[in-house]
C-alpha cells in the first residue's frame, strides 16, 4: 500500500493577468508622462528654463515701461492653453466622434494674431534682444526634459542635468532648424510669389504672364500647405527627434512627419489621450496648491487684526494701509506665493516636454517598429 503524497503543492499562479493583456499595447504606456513629468530632475530643469525666460523677458523694464516682455509674452501662452481648455470644454462624452475643432482653431488663431500685434507693435526692440535668447533658453530645456524623458521611458535610465542641458546646447542649432526651418521656408515662398505677383501683376500686358505663371503658385502652395499641416501636427515631436536620434535637423522633421501621415488616426487618438491627462493632473495640481495658499494664509493669520493680516492677505481695510517693515513683509510673501505659480508653471513645462517624448516613441514604435529600449544605442550621443 503507497504512502499518502504530504508534500505541499507548489502555489498556483494565474494564468492570465492584466499586464499580459496590455504589455503588448502603447496606449497604456501613454500615462506614464505624467509620472516622467513629476519627477524632481525634470521639474527642476523646467523651474530653471521658467525662471531664466522670464528674467530674461524682464530686462526689457529697463527700457519700456507697464509690463514685461516676458510678461506679455506669458500672457499670450495662456490665452493658447484657454483656447485648447475651451476646445476640450466643447467636447461631449456622448458624442466624442463630434470634435469640433473650429473653436479650437478660432481661438488660437485669434490668440496668434493679437499675440503678433502685441510683439511686432508694442515690443519691436525687446523682440530682437530679447526674444531670440528667451527663444534658445526655451529649445534648451525642452531638449533636455525630453531626452531625460525619453530615456527612462525607454531603458530606465536618467543622465545628469548638467550633461542634459551640454547636450541640448550643443544640438541646439538642430532644434532650431527642426522647430522653425519650415515656417520661415514658406514664409520665403510666400514673399517670392508676393514679390512675383507685385512685379507682373501691377503692370498691363505683363499682367497676363502673371495670370499664368499664377498655376505655378497654386502648385508650390497644394505641396506647401500639406507640409505646413504636418508641421503643425508634429510639432511636438520635433525636439524628443533630434535630441534622441541625432542632430539632423531634416531628418527629425522628416521623422515626424512621416509618422504623421503613416498613422493619422493613431496620432490623434495619442495626442488627445496625452493632452486630456496633462489636463487632469494640471488641474489637481492647481487645487492642491489653492487649497495649500489657502489653509497657510487661514492658519497664519487666525489670530491677526484685519489690518495686520493684510500683510498675508493682501487685502487692506479701506481706511488703514500698510507701513515700515510691513511693507516689507507683505513683499515677501508675495514672492512665496509666487512660488506656486512657478511650480504650476514648471510642471505644465515639464508634462509637455515628457508628454512629447512618450508621444514620439509610441509613434516611432508603431511605424518603425523600433522598440523604446533601441534608445540604449544612443546614450553616449
């Protein structure tokens, strides 16, 4: 007779699980940007490109008088962060196949065009001395937050700041090139073809050579507005291109472009996921830092007269006013509160750039078939 089998039977695990189920999926991995974005590495890069920007853009009160350049200049990226709020706004969850882009559209278009009055007409010489080095500290750090990104998505590794922000300045010629090459070769076109039309347009006779010759202009816009689109579209992969693949700035721009036109669809299903998660976390971070101002400003001055708890608040009786050292104090804690603004501000910098980044290699990864993890080739460039 056989002895009774006591050995204890070794645990059974299942045989399917969740992460079997979407290991093989990249939208999942979309919503790691915002955990890539709250890192302290990339908020801290984003702090810096804020601040230094705006220092920048301040220099311009030495000259004119009212607001900043950089103030103006923020200003203007917040009426184009409330015309993507008001298009998400128009969305209905009903009826999502219903996107109505043209108040998306609308909003930014009306945003740009009272942005470039603003530049052109109320700053012309902080534009030339200033906006060009806000423009090249503004490449710089969505360079390196996007390389930071992009390699901890792919291989989990995070190089230093310093060797980041080496590498985003010395490829800082390719995003140029990659960010605005195209915009300012269109603008080109278009001034040859205005060119064209005001010397054989204006003129009898000669005009009907013009009248021709206009079919070539039709045929270099049908290839032109095309490109603009993409361009348009693929913007946001523009930097985590070059600072990933290397310092070609045609190549990146070709890169993106092609995804674009490979996967349309995908492209925009990716870009609203992302855009509605930086939404969600923008908007948590914004309650987390309103209700921290206002428990600190409501625990500060509990036991303060209205007069002297203006020196919080900000807001004082309409017969006192504040005087010597409270003046003072008042001062400082304005710029703590300002501080909060300034890390709402590093974050949205840093969720944008990281989003970029994951966008990028999900788009390269579907068309490519170049998995994140290639990027380990790329760590010593």
């Amino acid at each position: 007779m056989s002895k009774p089998d006591t050995s204890v039977p070794a645990p059974r695990h299942p045989d399917l699980t969740l992460a079997d189920l979407t290991s093989a999926l990249l939208w999942p991995r979309l919503f790691d940007a915002a955990r890539l974005a709250m890192r302290p590495e990339r908020m801290l890069l984003a702090l810096a490109t804020v601040v230094t920007v705006g220092l920048i853009g301040s220099v311009s009160l030495l000259w004119h008088d009212g607001l900043s350049f950089g103030q103006e200049i923020g200003i203007l990226t917040t009426g184009w962060v409330e015309s993507i709020l008001a298009w998400l706004d128009s969305l209905s969850l009903a009826r999502p196949w219903e996107l109505n882009l043209g108040v998306l559209v609308a909003g930014m278009a009306a945003t740009r065009e009272a942005g470039w009055s603003l530049v052109i007409h109320g700053f012309p010489v902080s534009t030339i001395i200033l906006g060009l080095p806000m423009l090249a500290v503004a490449l710089v750090g969505w360079g390196a937050i996007s390389r930071s990104a992009a390699f901890e998505f792919g291989i989990g590794t995070v190089e230093p700041g310093p060797v980041l922000v080496a590498k985003a300045i010395k490829r800082l010629p390719s995003l140029v090139g990659a960010a605005f090459g195209l915009p300012v070769l269109v603008g080109v076109v278009a001034l040859g073809m205005g060119m064209v039309g005001w010397l054989l347009l204006g003129l009898p006779v000669v005009n009907i050579l013009g009248a021709v010759l206009f079919g070539a202009a039709l045929l270099a816009a049908l290839v032109l507005v095309p490109l603009w689109a993409a361009w348009c579209l693929g913007f946001p992969m523009l930097a985590p291109a070059v600072m990933c693949e290397g310092p070609d700035a045609f190549e990146a721009l070709q890169r993106a472009m092609a995804y674009i036109f490979a996967k349309p669809l995908r492209y925009l299903v990716y870009s609203v996921i992302l855009l509605a998660l930086g939404v969600v976390m923008v908007t948590i971070l914004m309650l987390l830092l309103t209700g921290a101002d206002a428990l600190a400003t409501g625990a500060a001055t509990m036991f303060l007269e209205p007069a002297t708890a203006a020196i919080v608040t900000g807001s004082t009786p309409s017969d006192t006013e504040l005087t010597g050292s409270a003046v003072a104090a008042a001062r400082i804690i304005v710029i703590w509160k300002g501080a909060m603004g300034l890390i709402l501000s590093a974050f949205i910098v840093s969720y944008a750039a990281s989003a970029s980044s994951v966008l990028y290699l999900a788009m390269r990864s579907l068309v490519d078939g170049q998995d994140p993890g290639d990027l380990a080739s790329e760590i010593t460039r």
